[in-house]
C-alpha cells in the first residue's frame, strides 16, 4: 500500500452501514447520521484538532519568546524572530511527536523530515500568497488567510504520512 492510498481508497468515516431513514436535523441516537458523526470523531480527528491546539500555544508561545527577546533582553526585531522560530519549531516537533502522533519513529529521522516538511509547508503557503497577491490581486489580507490554511492542510497532511507516520506503517 502507498502513502497515498487515503487518497483513493473510499473514507472510512462515510461509508453507510444502513440506509438513511430519515429526515431529522438533529440525529437520533443509533442512526446512520449519528453512526457517521461518531466515525468521524476517530483518531484522525483527534489528531487533527491536537495538531490545530498545538498550533494555536506554540504560535503563542513563539510571540512570547520573540518579543520577550526584544523588549526584556534587548535584541533586534531580527534576531528575536529568529530565536522565536528556532525555538518554535523544536517545540512544535515535540509536541507533535509525542501530544499529536504519538509517534515511535527514531527522533534523528523525525526530525530531519520534520524540517522538510516545514519548508514545503511554507513554501507552498509563500506560492498560494504570491499568485493570490501579485497574480490574481486578492485582498492581502484574504490571502494571507488562505495562504494560512494551505500551510496547515499541507503540514498537517505531511506531518502524518511522512514525518510521524510509524515507522512498522512503512512497511506496509
């Protein structure tokens, strides 16, 4: 099997068990719509809000590193943001390998797949940014946005197949 065999092959989450009987907004309990929404919430739900969570304290833990670099110990605008990112990104890793994905690959593999994975992130986001701007002249602030949730879908997709996927899955 591929890495992306999740692409081809039907979601797991979606596949009926039972005909849809009704029409209710709100599902009943053992109901088909019920039986989806609670697939749903699998694994890879989970890991993709505990990817969103530790998104969301690192970014804030990144700010609180940079500016404390600028304004408590004095350092360039520069220099603070690139203390911030560096420490950003080793504890994005980390939380990610051991909060998100629970993973077991060796940390010197990981970690190096984890540095591409971001650069690919960020240059896809960088690419969504520049044609929406420069090459189809949407808001700055829109693309910004779009550009955002491309970085996310992408890191997020990568971070799982590639980076933290276990190393026994490779195999496969």
């Amino acid at each position: 099997m591929t890495a992306w065999h999740w692409l081809i092959e039907p979601v797991p989450c979606l596949q009926m068990r039972e005909p849809v009987l009704h029409s209710n907004l709100m599902p009943r309990p053992g109901s088909f719509t019920q039986s989806v929404l609670d697939r749903c919430r699998s694994e890879q739900v989970r890991q993709l809000f505990r990817f969103l969570v530790v998104g969301v304290a690192n970014t804030a833990f990144g700010y609180s590193i940079i500016f404390a670099c600028m304004y408590l110990a004095g350092l360039s605008a520069e220099l603070s943001n690139a203390i911030g990112y560096g420490i950003g990104l080793m504890v994005s890793y980390v939380m990610h390998k051991v909060f998100t994905f629970n993973s077991d690959r060796p940390h010197r593999e990981a970690f190096v797949r984890f540095l591409v994975v971001f650069a690919v992130a960020y240059a896809a986001n960088l690419l969504v940014l520049v044609i929406l701007v420069r090459g189809l002249g949407v808001h700055e602030a829109v693309s910004q946005v779009i550009a955002s949730a491309v970085y996310v879908i992408t890191s997020f997709i990568m971070n799982k197949l590639y980076v933290f996927r276990q190393p026994h899955d490779d195999a496969k």
